[in-house]
C-alpha cells in the first residue's frame, strides 16, 4: 500500500531511479519507496532555541506530506559557521543538550516515528561537526565529519576533530550512509566506504556558502559521487545569509546512476519532499575502507506515509538555471536582508548620490525589507550636479523609500578652514563629514547604516575610509562596478518584466561614474576603463595571477602595475570595511588574508626586492 | 687547532655539556667544537631583496666572529607571516630564487665555507615552510615543517602540505637535525625520530609571536625536547613587528641534559655566537621513526674559525628575567616601531586629550621613532575640564612632541544642530568629529593616525566607531585598562631609575578616568571598577569562559551578564578596529573569530534562546 500508493503519485515529479544503470546494478530485487523531506532552510547562529523550533515545524510540515525521513542542514542547531563560539564549552555543551531535548521534544508532539537527520556540534575526544539520526524520542545514530575544509573562508582545521567511522543507519530495511558538505568535495572517505558496504542511499547536508557559477559545479559532483557510491544521493543545503556568507539552498537529489531526480530552486526556505525507491539492504558487512570503520545501527521502523493531509510542503520539482544576474540579486537581497533581521534592525539608512552604486544598494534593501524602511539622504557638496539631487529623489521615489536632504557644505568649510586642508585631504573631508551625518542619524534613528561600495574600488581603495566606506553592512562590497551595472540593467528589466516601475533611474545608470568630490571629477580620470579594470582585478584578486601572468595574458604592463599597486596599497583600509556578502571566487574578508605590512611587489622594482 | 682555540675561551659564557646526564650518554667518545651563530633578527614579509641583504650581512658578521654555522629564523627570505602571499605562485617561485640567489651571492662573498641555516617557502607537492642548510653557494639540505599550527593567529594548514623526513646534515662530522618552530611544541614527530637517529645537534628555527609569560613555558618546553632527543637544541627566533604580531626572540641554546647553555635578550636584534661541544657522529642508520623518515646528507668541511677580527656580534650570555612591565612595554614599542617604519610612515599624529590612553600610546610612539614625530592633537569639546588640556600639553612637553589645539566645538554644534541629534548621538559626534580632524591632519600631512583604545574599552565597546577607533594602527588596542596604569608607572619609574624625565604627567595617570563626552562624565558611571572588569574579560575573552564558570568563580552574575552582553554587541566595531600588537593569550583579531550576527548568549534568557 505504501508503495502503491507512492507509485500512484505523478511519474513527473519524480522519475523511477534507473537500476540498469552503472553504479545500480547491485539492488535489483527488493526495493522500498521512501518519501523524504529535504528541509532547505534559513538558520541562525547560536539561536539554539529557535532553530530546533525551526526543525519541530518543518518535521511537524513533513509528517503532513506523508515524509518517513526529514533531512536538514549541516550545523542545523547551532547555525553555520558557528566559529570560535566552537572553542567555547558552554556553546558545546548548549548544542548538545539542544540535540537531546529536540529529539525528546519530537516525540512529546507525536512526531517520534519519523526520522530525522540534524546537524549539530558534538564533543568527543575533541570538537565534531556532526550528524543525528533521530527517532522515536533519541539519537538512534550519529556521524563525524571526515573531511574538514580549511581554505577560502573556511577553518574547519581549527575547530574540529575529523571523524573516522561512516555511519550507516538500517531505517525500513534500507541502509543509509550520512555524510556531510566536505565529505562529498574530497576523493576517498565516506563515498568510497559507503560502496563496498553496499549502502543503497547517501545523505549530504551542508553549509555551502553561494559563489557565482557554483551550482554548476555542485551537480556534476555530485553525480560523481552517487555513481562512485552506487546509492543515490540527498544533498540538503541551508539558505539565508551569516555575516559574509549566503547560502543558497540549491538542495538535490541524484539517482545512483548520476540521473538528476529533483532540484529546489536558490534562496527559496521551504521544505521539498521527494518520493524514492531504495534497494533494501542485503550486506551486513562492516568492512573497514583506508582509514574509515563502517558503523552500523538499525532504526527503529518508519512512520507509515500518509499524504491525504493539507501540508505546506511542495513536491520536490526539478529548478531550472536562473541568469547569472537573478542569482547574485537573490544572493544580495538574502545576504542583507539576512543580516539586518538577525542582527536586530528594522530599517537602514544609506547615502544617495544619485550614483549607481547607491542606486543599486538601495534597491537590494527596498527589496528585502520594504522601501518604507529604507532611508536615503542626500548630502550635496559643492562640486555635486544638479542631477544627482534629482536622480537620488527619483531613485527614493520609486522604490518607496524615505530622502531627506542634509547640507553638509558649511561643515565641510568649517573643517577645511580649521584645519587648512587642500586636495586629496578636502575630498575626503567631504566623504568623512556625509559618513558622520548616516552615523549621527543611525545613533539617533537606529538605522542600520549601509555602505555603498563595490568590489572594484575598494580593490584599488578608491573610497575614503571613515567617509563612504562607513556602515555596518555593505552589500555591493564583492560585485565588481561592471557587474553592478549588469544588476541594475537587470532589476529594472525584471520589473518591467512584470510590469512594475523600474526601481533605478536610467540617468544612474547611463551617466559616467564620479566620486564628485572635486570640479568635474570623473572615476575615468584616476581609473581605467572598468570593463579593463575588472578584468585584472578578477585574476589579481580572485585567482591570485601574478604580474608576469597578467602580462602574459596581454593586459598593459604599466597598466597591472598601477593597479596591482593600488590594490596592494589598500589593504589596510579593507580591513576597516564592513563585512557584505561574499558572491565571487574569492571575496575581501576572511576569504583574502594578506598582511598589511608586506613589501612583495608582484611588479618587481629593483628598488624594493 | 680549531678545538684547542675554541676551549680556551672563558668557560664562564659557555659551559660544557654535562654528558653524565639523561639523554647525553650515548655520545661520550670524540667530541667536536662548534661556535654557532644565532641571528636574532626583524624580517619584513615579502621584502626578498632587504631580507637577503640582511642574511648575508649578518653571515659577514659571524665570519668575523670565527662561526662555522648560522642560524636564522623561520621563513627568513619571505618574512613571517606571509599569510595568502603563500597561494600566489609568483610569491613562491621568488621565494626559491631568493634562495639560490643567496647561495651564490655567499659563495661569490668568500662566505661559502660558512653554513647557513635560513628559513623559506619552498614548493614541492604543494607549499612548505621550509628550511635550507646553504653550504659552498649551495643547498646542501632542506627540511619541510612537520608539525603546522592551525590555532590562535596561526593558519598552517591552509597554506603548508607538512613534511615527512627529518633531515640530518653531517657537518663537522656532528649530525645536525633541521627542525622548524612548531615542531618543538608538538609531541612525536622530529625530536622523536632525532634520537632513534642519534642526532648529535637539533636546529629550531622560528617564527614565534610574543605573549605576556610565553618565554616562561618556552624554556622548559625546549629542555623537554632536548632530553628527548638526546641533543643539544638552538632555539632561533625573529624580533620585531608584523601587523598584529611581534617576535620578540628570546633565542637560547640548551644542552642534551636541558641546561641552558645561553639565551639571548627579548627585543633586541643581534647575532650571537655560542661555542659548544658536539658528539662526532656514530650512526648511519636512516630509521622510518612513525611516520617519519630520517634523511641524511653530508656537508662540506666547515670553515676554520678564526674569533680574530672584530666584529659586532656578541658571545651569547645568559639575559635574565624582565618584569611583565618591561616586557609588555618592549613588545609595544617595537610593534608600533616596525608597523610604523616598514609601512613606509616617518611620523604618527594622534588626539592628546590629557588622559591616561593617550598618554601612553603617545610616550610608546616616543620611544619607537622619537618625539619629535609625534604629532598631539588637543580636540577639547565644551565637556573637556581645564586639566584635560594642560595635562595634554604637559605630556607633549615632557616628551618632545609636537602639540596643536583644534577647536571642534564650532563644528560639532553645526552637526548637533543640523541633524537634531541628542544624547548618545550627540556624544559620538563630538567623537567623529576628533577622527575626522586627526584624519584630515593625516592626508595633508602624511602622518600615521595612532588610536588610543584599551583592550578593556574594546571589549566592552565603550569606543566611538569611526570617532577615537579611528587609525592606521592601535598601540595599545591589547592592553587592558587596569594594565595600561601599570604601565605608564613603569615607564615613568624607568625614567627616574635613567634620571630621565618621567614622560607621563602624574595627573593623567591619578585622576579617575572619563570620556568626557558628556557633562561630568566618568566611565565609572556606565562601566564597573576596571580591576574587575578586567578579571572577567580575561577569562571571558581571553580563556573563552562561559556563564557558568564567571559565576562559579564568584563574581556577580548580573555584572557577568553585563559584561558578557556589552563584549558580544561590540563585535562588529571590533571588526573594523585598526590592528594593534598582541600581547595577550587571545588578542581581538585573527586571534579571536567570532561571528557578527550571533544569537547566542552565554546568559541564558528565554527570549533568547
């Protein structure tokens, strides 16, 4: 019946699983149908109470939709990355005790029969990132995180004691291996274990920060493990955003011969459920695979399906690729929209220039808490066109946001006077008197205030420290200028798209970028072509291209010189930025760690090494 | 000859090994004389060519001085921390060269009969931290780190693949075994495998970052060590300052029975030179020990000493214990020093407002470059009491630095009155417009901005971002408050002791400390006594204790609460905070990674969590 009945839902949704397959051949007789929730959802670090509130709902959600087993991020409880909270005892000893009373919890509110696989922080012989398999009120099982990343923005090295058993649960006759993000990233360990102990379905649940393009990696990846496993495989990832982290969802599950059987789309929270035939388990082996002990346990039986009942929880189709643009906006608006919420704040405040930058970061913030809650303020200085006034009220306008203009002309000739300061020490009295006007208005208001740069000037520091670069949130911070105008073109078409006002006025887009913080000044006097800086900045920064390489590649020497020395030279003032989100290969924050005091010049000079 | 000469130096400086002990029986036959050179040097990271340079000066020296071997610390040609440097390929195949480089360039100088140990990145199956024995223009020897720290400031696994030979260099025929820094910190590995292989010397290059107390658990480490391994060891490290980190050196030397044969003075750079009697070696063996294989090579002939000529470096004496004062007060100085000289600065320039802050971080900056680069700037605000004034002013006088007051009052009652702020926002303005004034003195005139906060402010975040936060770097952002008093007692005390002129007027140091940024302001008004805020920060921040444990411990658990609650909502002012040396157990910085956006509390509320 319960197959039957599984068998009677809509073959589109959920393609039969292969066996004739490489990788599936083993399993050919017995086969269970499971229905499994994939629980992609937004957590919180160090919210214990709230995320195992969080996971009660959505399994409450599962057992409506009829799911036998719910499977959730890495790190559910605790949220992702925790890090050094993890050197803390008391954090250790909190995430514990919210594993037990969650599974105690459970199965006070009737939910005990269904499984559940959480991500926790667990301590034995040393810090774990670890898995639960719970059941019936208690932890039938639990996994240790074998591979840890320690690169880009991870330090799992720091923290975490690698795991040395694969852990394999007997849940309705069907062997199930539980791995975690890494685990499926590095050859050898669980994939290889799991298939000489013939299991016939791997769990994968992570915290899989969000780059540009990495869906695309994720797939084929994990097509490759399934297929090198012989088991179909659940990759569960979280969404929302952590500080300088956005994680994007983009849950699936592959079939064991690599066959996609369904994908949820980026940055939706919500729980997909997905019905699939498992080959019942016919090995009791426990072999040892390299280093790796394969543990086995056997649950307690599952919770007999029932989908009659209304649920929220959606059938897991298969999402198809978004453009490059839709994907990095929705990565800004959770990011930031994330960190205000999480951090306590109701509405922001930002400077409008009537530049692009401002333009679009204000429109990413419309988008995530509402244009009523965003407040803009134009500070006009002398050397500031007519049109950026209109531009930025146009801009607040559109997007339903407040604008008030504060003249901060007599402050500035205040300073300069007092102070006698001429050039470069005059613009950035300017930018450092608009900063301390958002500030004194977030002191006043409570206004989160937003920094308005973006990755490219602050690679060659073209931004004035305690000026425009002040904020607790920058959201633009790793979208390179070229970029930010792609985004802003596509906002606007997205609108149009669905008939709405173009939130960006075209004049911010089309007119030539300028700091104006002196007559006339234009971005193109002091920087190259942006499309020619980006380009450079992608290799210098991103993928860590030397000199010699740049140049080989055709780029001007002069040219990679003067903007290798720029980048070089702000490092210290990046280190004051505030933290935005990371959407590139490699974003400034602890994704880059240079030092500041560093004399290596990638253009060589004879007078300096 | 050469052993004759050699014994016939005072014994007093250098005691001969007692072979009678643990450890030391094996090697009581023939022994060997060696005069070892310890170069107790400042490195710059990514300066190759000035590294090199001060390689082969200092190999000049110990020629002069009769060595036949030098030794200098880790990561000598890239300085250290190199951090990211390490992933760009351009940076480690200069590293290499500069390696080759300097073989010649010793060999070409009539130094090549002279060993020479330098540290490096090398590149083979990934990056290694590595080191060369350099002989006759070139490598005899390399050894790669076995054991990487990835803990507190240190990120080695990110960027190190770890060894897997101990390398043994026969030369003079004593076989000498390469070790590197961490390597003496971790149990097995090098020093194990030293002594199946009856290594007869052990070499420990460093880059070992200074604490308060850290050379008290340095000696008894390295006497451990030497008695396992049955070997004498040379403890090599840097001095001076990298960003957040400063080496203070502290190099000894201590024989197979853990005496302590020499050790050199904290933050002094020199080359020193022990003579000390070796075992001739008796064993081939090449034991796999663990893991690790031994490879052993054999060197050319040492040079012949000749102590003849004169030369700068001294015979290694045994410096004594410095009180935590005058260790702490060494540490800042030459952090500040080198940050401010390698980053290219001549000059600092920071606000005097007469207080105790101010008041040290100005005589620091005073003793690093002198003071008459030290640029004080009053900034009084209607809330400023007379004494605040002339107290600054005193300090300027007493140390020779330069002093202007800056009205700010005119300037911060157009924002008060512009923006209608009241209150808090009132009282940070006055605070910004301080920054802003010190940052406009600094792009006209080129001045370092140096920021006054204490490691207790900074925690609590009783600090203005982007108002007294304000710098290029943070002299004293370590140093608890209750501390910082210490200090300027010392300083003041060291002068008396010198019959020097006390720089710190006692005013600043007696009078009760206030921000006065409001009328009568105390900071015993919103912070508790600063000897207990400080005991609960040093266990809260600096030991990561919990709740629980403040309050087992005996103090006050709604002051813990406070406590604990203020430093959580600081951590993203923190993060925009300019570096500042390390001094303590865990400095706010790479040292201590906490998230921003972190719900969890170690006071347990309901609503929370």
């Amino acid at each position: 019946m319960c197959v039957f009945q599984l068998r009677a839902r809509p073959a589109a949704t959920v393609p039969p699983p292969r066996w004739n397959q490489p990788g599936g051949e083993r399993h050919t007789e017995v086969v269970t149908a499971l229905r499994i929730g994939l629980a992609q959802v937004d957590l919180t670090v160090g919210a214990f109470a709230a995320n195992s509130a969080m996971v009660s709902a959505r399994v409450a959600e599962a057992a409506a939709a009829g799911a036998q087993l719910v499977v959730f991020p890495e790190m559910t409880l605790t949220g992702y990355m925790p890090e050094d909270l993890v050197l803390r005892r008391s954090f250790r000893a909190a995430s514990r005790k919210a594993l037990t009373d969650l599974a105690a919890s459970l199965a006070a509110a009737g939910l005990g029969d269904i499984a559940v696989v959480v991500g926790y922080l667990d301590e034995h012989q040393g810090a774990r990132n670890a898995a639960a398999f719970i059941q019936d009120g208690s932890v039938v099982a639990r996994y240790f995180k074998y591979h840890l990343p320690t690169y880009g923005v991870f330090d799992e090295d720091r923290y975490f004691t690698p795991g040395s058993e694969l852990t394999v649960v007997r849940f309705a006759g069907v062997d199930i291996g539980l791995t975690i993000c890494e685990d499926i990233w590095q050859d050898g360990g669980p994939f290889t274990a799991a298939r000489v102990a013939e299991v016939g379905l791997l769990l994968n649940i992570n915290g899989s920060p969000y780059e540009r393009n990495k869906d695309d990696i994720r797939l084929p990846l994990v097509r490759r493990r399934a297929i090198e496993a012989g088991a179909p495989v659940v990759y569960v990832n979280q969404v929302g955003g952590q500080d300088e982290l956005v994680f994007d969802g983009d849950s699936f599950v592959v079939a064991a011969d690599g066959a996609l059987l369904g994908r949820a789309p980026q940055f939706v929270e919500k729980l997909y459920y997905v019905d699939i035939e498992l080959p019942q388990a016919t090995s009791d082996a426990s072999p040892v695979v390299n280093d790796l002990t394969v543990r086995r346990t056997i649950a307690p039986l599952p919770a007999r399906s029932s989908g009659a009942a209304v649920h929220e929880a959606e059938p897991l189709g298969i999402a198809g690729r978004i453009s490059d643009e839709e994907e990095v906006w929705g990565a800004l608006v959770a990011g930031t929209g994330d960190y205000i919420r999480k951090n306590g704040f109701s509405s922001v405040v930002l400077g409008m220039s009537g530049g692009i930058d401002s333009a679009v970061v204000a429109a990413i913030a419309a988008d995530a808490i509402g244009g009523s809650r965003v407040y803009g303020v134009g500070m006009p200085s002398a050397y500031s066109s007519d049109h950026s006034k209109s531009d930025a009220a146009e801009l607040a306008e559109r997007i339903g946001a407040h604008y008030e203009v504060v003249e901060i002309e007599p402050i500035v000739r205040a300073f300069v006077e007092s102070l006698k300061l001429t050039g470069l020490a005059e613009e950035n009295v300017q930018a450092r008197v608009r900063g301390t006007t958002l500030m004194g208005l977030s002191n006043q208001h409570g206004h989160l205030v937003l920094a308005t740069g973006n990755k490219s000037e602050l690679s060659v520091g073209y931004s004035t420290i305690y000026g425009d670069a002040v904020g607790g949130f920058a959201p633009i911070k790793d979208v390179p200028k070229s970029f930010v105008w792609k985004l802003a073109e596509w906002r606007n078409a997205e609108a149009r798209r669905r008939g709405q006002l173009p939130p960006i006025p075209q004049n911010s887009i089309s007119k030539p970028p300028s700091a104006e913080l002196s007559p006339g000044q234009l971005d193109s006097d002091s920087l190259p072509d942006y499309e020619l800086l980006d380009a450079i900045l992608a290799r210098y920064v991103d993928e860590d291209a030397g000199f010699a390489d740049l140049v080989s590649e055709g780029f001007d020497p002069a040219l990679v010189r003067r903007v290798v020395r720029m980048t070089d030279a702000a490092e210290w003032k990046r280190r004051q930025y505030p933290p935005g989100p990371k959407i590139s290969l490699k974003a400034f924050g602890k994704d880059r760690r240079l030092p500041i005091t560093n004399r290596w010049r990638e253009a060589q000079d004879a007078d300096e090494h």
